[in-house]
C-alpha cells in the first residue's frame, strides 16, 4: 500500500505506481493515491506536473504506459463504458456548444446519456438551478461572459448524475460571483455523496474546498494529507516585509543567518500601473520562523543596517502555498 492511500475508508479511486510517458518525457512517473468515497480531493502542482495527464487516464481519454488505476474497485479502461458512466468530466477547455443555448447544451449532452422527456427536462432544470443559469437558459452560449460559460461547462459534466466527478481547473478566469456559484454547486453535491477530485492553480481554493491535497511536482506526488495536517507539519509562521529598495545578495545572506530565521526569500513586486505617489514598492521579504515575535526586531535592525526602507511589516500563520513553495521550491503559478 502506498504512503498516500487512506486507511479504513471506502475507496473510490486508486492508482498503483502509474506511469505515463510521451517518448522521453515522463509525464506522470510512479504515482500511487487513493481517493475516499464522498471526499473532494485537491491535486495541485504547477504546469506540467502531470495534474491533467492523471484526468485524462482517469476519464479513459489515455491510458497509463505502466501500472494500475482501479474505479470503484474495477480496472480503468477506455473500453468500459460502466465506469465511464459513472465519471463526469469538466475539462479546462470548454467543451460546450457556443452556437446553442444553455438549454440546448444541457439537452443535448443528456441525451447522450440516455435521457429522454421528462426525466431530461428535470435534470436541465436542476441543473441550470445548480450553476445560477436559469434566468439565461434560453440565450445563446456566445454571449456568456467567462465565467458563465464555465458554470454551463460544469452543468454539462453532472447531467448524467455522475458518482465521480473530475474538475480540471474549472475556475481558470472566472470572475468570483462565478466562482462562489462553482464552489457552493461543488459543496451541495457532495454533500448529496459525490466524490470530486480537483485540479487547481488556486491555493486559497483548495485550502477552502478540498478534504484533503496531493501536492505534485515533476510528475511525482511528493506530499498528501488533509490541508490542516499539512499546515501543521510546517510550523512556525511568516513575516512580511514590504521594502522600497531591492536588498543585495549579500544582505539577504547575512539575515538567512539570523538566529531563530529558518527560510528567507524576495518576492520582486509584480509590475503594475504607473505609482500614484512617489514611494515605489520593490517587493516583499518573505522570512520563516518558529518564533517570529523573537526575529522582528533583530529582522528591522538588519533592514535598518542596510539602509533600507521598510513600508510595512507583517506577521501570518502558513498556509497550503507556504506547505507547497517549501515541499517543491516554486510557486505553484511558477
């Protein structure tokens, strides 16, 4: 059994040492998880960290080059259409009709399920309540705004009430009046009994949305558990500095190797709109402590030292980005 399969619980998805290689390239190398009946589960890795490729072998668009990944405790295949059945799929690129309404969409893709007449004008209905689209089933999907269309997307992916669902970054350039209704529509459900599994660039997502993370990186599962015991095996907290100037290297190293400071890393300030004030934010001292009450005036001092200008402090406890940049080394949008 894998490090990263639960114990005592129902499964619903397992995979065993599986693998997916492109030629050369190594697009998922040896990962093992499972995934508990009626959880939603968060798989998060930067681009490339084989996130989609574990989707694609789950919904049968692949198949793994080596090893095993079982459904509902029978062996993914692409020729089984009961386990297809019971998986809903809502890609990253939308895989919905622009020239039909959001009715027309839903009717269609039902059918392709076997719905008919009745049975298929209720799920349209519930499903359009699901995802705040009643008010604009009968418009065409061309002129949804972005957000909606990944709502629609999502209403697509259930039509068949399916018992596992697999959302592969459904909230990519959505505006967050669309991203409540995907959140609050992915809750109700599972609430009901769905299983999820969750891709996502967002951690604050995960953090609020997922029972438990798997953290990819470079084709590998690198860490799984629920976000509480991931932050908690993290320890200690953040200070922030936010600075005017850029610190040289040199001073950077000389307070990586102060007392009580485990990490310390600058963060560049993103590029924005021309400044209103004269004052420019550089960007921000991230550092690390168990104690950071003990490093904060040692931490000024240094600034201070350096002659350099300090704009505001802060102290935060850690959270799943922190888990993520100290497991992998980058930031999961690097």
């Amino acid at each position: 059994m894998s490090q990263f399969e639960p114990n005592g619980h129902q499964t619903m998805v397992s995979l065993h040492d599986v693998h997916k290689r492109y030629a050369e390239i190594a697009a998922v190398d040896g990962v093992s998880f499972s995934l508990r009946t009626g959880e939603i589960f968060g798989l998060l890795g930067p681009n490339g960290a084989g996130k989609t490729t574990i989707i694609n072998m789950l919904a049968g668009i692949q198949e793994p080059t080596e090893g095993e990944i079982l459904v509902e405790g029978r062996v993914a295949r692409r020729s089984d259409v009961a386990i297809r059945r019971g998986l809903g799929l809502v890609p990253q690129e939308l895989a919905i009709y622009f020239k039909l309404t959001a009715r027309e969409n839903l009717a269609f893709f039902g059918s392709l399920y076997g719905l008919r007449g009745a049975a298929l004008k209720t799920r349209i209905d519930e499903m359009l309540d699901l995802v705040g689209l009643t008010d604009r089933a009968s418009s065409l999907v061309s002129g949804y705004s972005g957000g909606m269309k990944r709502r629609l997307n999502l209403a697509v992916g259930l039509m068949h009430n399916p018992r596992l669902l697999l959302l592969d970054e459904p909230t990519v350039g959505v505006d967050p009046h669309s991203r409540n209704h995907i959140f609050e529509g992915v809750r109700e459900l599972n609430r009901a009994g769905l299983t999820v599994l969750y891709t996502s660039h967002y951690m604050e997502e995960a953090q609020s949305l997922c029972d438990r993370v798997g953290i990819m990186d470079r084709g590998r599962m690198v860490a799984c558990d629920t976000v509480d015991n991931l932050i908690s095996g993290l320890g200690g907290a953040t200070v922030e500095a936010r600075l005017s100037a850029t610190p040289e290297e040199a001073a950077l190293g000389r307070m990586r190797e102060m007392e009580g400071i485990l990490s310390l890393e600058w963060l560049p300030a993103t590029p924005t709109n021309p400044p209103q004030t004269a004052e420019i934010e550089a960007g921000t001292l991230r550092a690390r402590a168990n104690r950071p009450e003990l490093v904060l005036a040692s931490l000024v001092a240094a600034l201070t030292a350096e002659s350099l200008s300090l704009q505001t402090l802060a102290v935060r406890q850690p959270d799943l980005e922190d888990v993520f940049l100290a497991i992998t080394g980058k930031h999961l949008r690097d």
